[in-house]
C-alpha cells in the first residue's frame, strides 16, 4: 500500500518490528542505534489499538501502530513486539497520523495507551499482539493478530512436539520462518526466550529475511552482533570473541568490490575468525545421508530424512532442519579435509588417497576418454552459419581500433572448427570447495518451496567428463565455457574471477574506452557455444613452443540454480543485478535465439563462488585464412 501520509516531519506511522525490520521504504522514523554505526532501524513501540487489517495493509509492510516506546539501548535478539522490561517514565511522542480518515491511533502525550476503538462492527487488535497464545477460532475472529510474524518456540532446537499444529503457531531453528522480523522471541518467567544457532547456515538465513542468498553489509552486521552473544566456547579453545567492529569484519569478508556476501563467503569469514559453530551444509555428496540428530534423552533412531505428512517433516516426527548428514556437522577446515581428498582421488583415478598433498595447480590431461570428451565440447557446441556478433571485431583493425560502421563491413572471419591440442586439469581444492558449498546451499534455497520454482534448463555444453563428478540438474549444474588470453586463463583457476574487471575484456568498447558495457549488466559471462567464446580468447605468444599460434578457452562448472530468463530488448540491467542480489534468482539466462533470432544465448553470473574453473583447453584455430 501507498505510504501513509504525514502531518509534520517528525510524525510518523512507527514500524513495531523495531531493529529488527529489513524494510527501508516507507515514512518510517530512522533511528541509529547505539553501537551499530551506519545501521538504520525503527523506533519499537507497545500495542496499542489499530484498525481492522492495519496489521497486513496499514502500513507498506504488516505492523500494528504502537502507542509508546521502550527505553534501553538496542538488543539484537528483540524483534516484533518486544519490549525492554523496565519501563520508567516514557517520554512524549508525537502521535502517529490515522491509518483511516476519522480514525485516531497512537499514544496520547504522556504516553499512556490510546482508548480508541475500531467502529461498531469491525474486530479489534488483540491486545496481546503477537504473543497471543489463544488460537482458538472464536479468539481468532474476534481480533486481528500480526500477519506473517510467528512466535518462538521456548525450546528451540530441543522441542519435542511433534504435532503439525504446533509447528503453524511456532517456529524453531532452521525453519524457514525463524528469520529476522519474521519471528518474535517472547518473555517467559521473566527470562526472554533467545534466538539458537545450530549451525551457520541457521544464523546466515536467520539475518537473510527475504531468503535472496545474499546478505548486505547491514545484515551482516547483525549476524556479528549475533556472534558476539553466543558462548565463548563457539570460538574454540582460544575461548576468545570477536575482536574490532562490525564494520571491519564486512571489510575483511568482503573486500572492496561486493556489496553483498553468498553462504560460502560468509562461512569463509566465519572459518578466518576461528568459530568452530558447524557449517550447516554438505558440500561433499548431495545425496548423502542425513540421519535426525534430534536428542531429547535419547537419540532419534532415524537414519535418513524422508518426508512424511509435510515437506519439511521427517516420517520420525522431527522436522527437516533436525536431519545433517556427517560432512555438515563438520567445520570448514574439516570439510576441506575430506573435499580434497575426494578431488584427489577423482582426478588421479587410483587409489592414491593418502598421497602427499599437492599444491594448488594444474595436471596435464593425458586420459584419452577425457580428452576426447573435451574435443567433444569444442566440436559439438562449435556454430557453422549465423555465427558472427560485433565482439568478435574488424578484420581490418581487430577489436575496439575502430567505429561500428567500419566492424560490420569488414567483419572478422568466424573459424570453421576447433582442434584440441592439449588440456590442463585446475586442481585448486580451496577454490573447488567453495563452489562445492556454494552449489549445496544454493540446491537447499531451491528446494525450500519459497518463491519460483526451478525449472531446468540443459546449455549445449552441459557435457560429462569421464572421471569428474557429474554435473547435478536439479540445481541447473552445467559446463559452460569462457574464452580469454593464457595468462588470464591461468590467473582465473588460481583465484577465480574478478567481478571488478567486467566489461574490461573483450566486451565491445567505444574506441578510447578502457571498460565497455555488458549487455546484462556486471558479472562473469559464459557461453554455450565454443564459437561465442572464442571471440574473446587471445593468440598465445611464449609459453610452450608447441602453444604458439593457439588459443585458450576455459571449461567452467556453474551453478545455474533459478535462472532469470530474457528474452527480448525490454529489460534493464540494473533490476536484473537486484533479481539476483536481493531476489530468489541466481543466474541471468540471455536468450537472444529464441524471439530475437540472434546468434547466441548466454549465462551471467553475479557471484564467481558459482564458477569452478575446471579446464583450460588449448586449441588451434581451423578454416581461418593465412
């Protein structure tokens, strides 16, 4: 709904979800709350009476008007509703402007409840909000209760009610509402219930509310206020906490070029800083065993989740969250362990576990299935007619030395075939097994039932590679290739790409210009086709003598998840990066063939934690004049 207009600057309708409301828009009062520099929340006020369905559509999002507001300073575990108990004289706050024309709300000067009722007929709020305990359908039409806001279970991971009704009216560590602003944390025998964190995957969707995968720099900041409440023993034996401010943890997280942080990012940061919380997510086999780790005296017999009466209910009785396998209980550096183990025995296909540990690097491939598999993808992706796009250049004066005009009439020749000379296998496990994080968490979002559903889409080179894990389809897990000079091949499997160079490429530039503008806005493009990414690959001059005269192009592992197809001229990039960031989607598929009758389709990519460089293929060039 539209904002609620106001009388005077200082009047506004106050948010009751307090600090712990993600919402910016609206005429919200902003409020810096102590120690948390930059963090913009909402004044928390007490229930008062509001309006029928003020709730859900009084305001741009659901929240009651409150009539005054507590004193203390901010408390990250409080949320919708909550109060500070003491409560010594509350200064006066302006009244908020009605909600309904006619229809006074808010506190009176002094601060003492407004005696305002709804209109004969209509129902009324309930006065004890969201903590409401009386579910009862008589109470529950009698008076409007806060929507989309559940409350705590006291339990926490130890709950042992089974029933389905329970879980409607409480929610409970890693469910999918137990989310910030989503759940109020009430007071019990004067003890205020507080939020759990099993894992890092709980405490990364709890300060992820909109469940976009990506947390900001705000959000981030409230998962580190987090930490710093949890018992010092999440911190190993060193027992200590964490060390500097909010604001210096986002720097080291994540450096200069993201406005936002993956799962894998986070739990990279949370590794650096020593917290020994388990990771939350299996990066090793998707597939694996999740036995229940419910305990309450004894341990749930069940060996594996299989869904019962409800998606996210085990047939034992115990939620989905309650099931880990092995590997997610473990930490980072453990999961690491195993997952270079794994790559290892894959790419030496012998039974050379225990060998000595190799640095990171690259093996020359000599297997002849996997070579041939790899020419498989430069052949059968290679495109023969309608094949040529202004980014591939002059034939006059190469790429970006002249105007538009001068490209299309001497258009560049296209190569007929390609020819595989040698392939290098990317053995850098640390970049591996964050791109294997990545894809679980990124299956787990797209399983969870929220937003769009996947659907599956198969590029042309989503070939299998003898003696490689196979690609995974139900998180849209493809090969993709990308084109570019040796070095940057070679720079691209040592530290994976860097978003701050895009458009620096290939990409087509007005002449001049150091950087041009992508089609889709910023981020790693991949192709389907062999023939688009040889646009952008490089001549090799030094290196190997029998790589003169070559080109390199890479074989990448990306995970697709929700793709955001375009298919037409009418998009704009800059909602497209918010799809993704701040959206359910993790991928922008350019479909230009279908409608637009254009040469190529294309995959961008906004976090390089979803490319696995796997191969750089060195081959020649055929059909091209001398």
């Amino acid at each position: 709904s539209s904002p609620v207009p106001s009388p005077d600057p200082g009047s506004f309708p106050h948010c009751a979800m307090g600090g712990n409301c993600g919402k910016e828009q609206g005429p919200y009062q902003p409020q810096t709350y102590p120690g948390v520099p930059g963090r913009y929340g909402h004044v928390p006020y007490h229930p008062g009476f509001a309006p029928p369905g003020s709730y859900a559509a009084g305001l741009p999002h659901a929240g009651p008007v409150y009539a005054d507001y507590p004193t203390g300073g901010y408390d990250p575990s409080l949320a919708y509703g909550a109060c500070h108990s003491s409560r010594p004289s509350v200064p006066s706050v302006p009244s908020a402007p009605p909600l309904v024309e006619g229809w006074p709300v808010g506190g009176t000067s002094g601060g003492t409840s407004s005696t305002a009722r709804p209109p004969t007929g209509s129902s009324s709020a309930c006065r004890y909000g969201v903590e409401c305990t009386d579910f009862g359908e008589e109470h529950r039409k009698r008076f409007t209760h806060p929507e989309g806001i559940l409350m705590a279970c006291q339990y926490g991971a130890g709950c042992y009610r089974k029933n389905l009704e329970h879980l409607k009216q409480f929610v409970h560590p890693g469910d999918r509402h137990y989310r910030m602003g989503m759940v109020h944390f009430p007071t019990r025998k004067g003890v205020r219930v507080k939020p759990q964190f099993p894992t890092l995957r709980d405490l990364f969707n709890y300060c992820d509310p909109d469940e976009s995968g990506n947390i900001s720099m705000e959000e981030f900041q409230d998962a580190w206020h987090h930490l710093c409440h949890l018992p010092p023993d999440i911190f190993g034996t060193e027992g200590n906490t964490l060390e500097g401010s909010p604001v210096e943890a986002w720097k080291s997280a994540a450096g200069d070029e993201r406005s936002h942080l993956t799962f894998a990012q986070f739990a990279r940061w949370a590794s650096d800083v020593k917290i020994k919380l388990p990771v939350g997510v299996d990066p090793a086999d998707a597939q694996a065993l999740r036995p229940c780790r419910f305990e309450y005296g004894k341990r749930c017999p069940c060996a594996n989740f299989k869904a019962g009466a409800s998606n996210h209910m085990c047939e034992c009785g115990h939620k989905s969250c309650a099931h880990l396998s092995d590997v997610a209980l473990m930490s980072l550096e453990e999961q690491e362990v195993l997952t270079k183990l794994k790559r290892r025995a894959l790419g030496r296909a012998s039974t050379k576990l225990f060998a000595p540990e190799r640095k990171p690097g690259f093996s020359m491939v000599t297997n002849k299935e996997v070579l041939a598999a790899l020419q498989k993808i430069l052949s059968d992706t290679h495109k023969a007619t309608d094949n040529w796009t202004r980014d591939r250049g002059c034939a006059l004066h190469g790429r970006h030395h002249c105007d538009t005009a001068c490209i299309f009439k001497h258009r560049a020749s296209v190569p007929t075939g390609f020819e595989l000379t040698r392939a290098e296998r990317n053995r850098n496990a640390p970049l591996w097994h964050v791109y294997a994080t990545t894809r679980s968490a990124i299956k787990q979002e797209t399983q969870s039932g929220t937003g769009p559903s996947l659907q599956r889409f198969s590029p042309l080179s989503a070939f299998e590679v003898p003696l490689e894990e196979p690609l995974d389809p139900e998180v849209n897990e493809w090969r993709l290739l990308h084109g570019s000079g040796w070095e940057a091949c070679k720079g691209i499997c040592g530290s994976n790409f860097r978003l701050k160079l895009a458009g620096t490429g290939a990409t087509w530039k007005t002449p001049g210009m150091e950087s041009g503008q992508p089609l889709y806005g910023y981020g790693v493009y991949l192709a389907e086709r062999s023939t688009k990414a040889d646009e952008y690959a490089e001549e090799i001059h030094g290196g190997l003598k029998s790589d003169e005269g070559c080109h390199t192009m890479l074989v990448c592992r990306v995970v697709g998840g929700l793709c955001r197809v375009v298919d037409t001229n009418e998009f704009d990039a800059d909602d497209l990066r918010r799809d993704i960031l701040d959206g359910p989607y993790h991928s922008v598929l350019g479909d230009r063939v279908v409608k637009l009758g254009k040469p190529y389709r294309e995959v961008v990519v906004h976090d390089n934690n979803q490319i696995f460089p796997e191969f750089i293929l060195y081959y020649k060039r055929l059909g091209m004049p001398d």
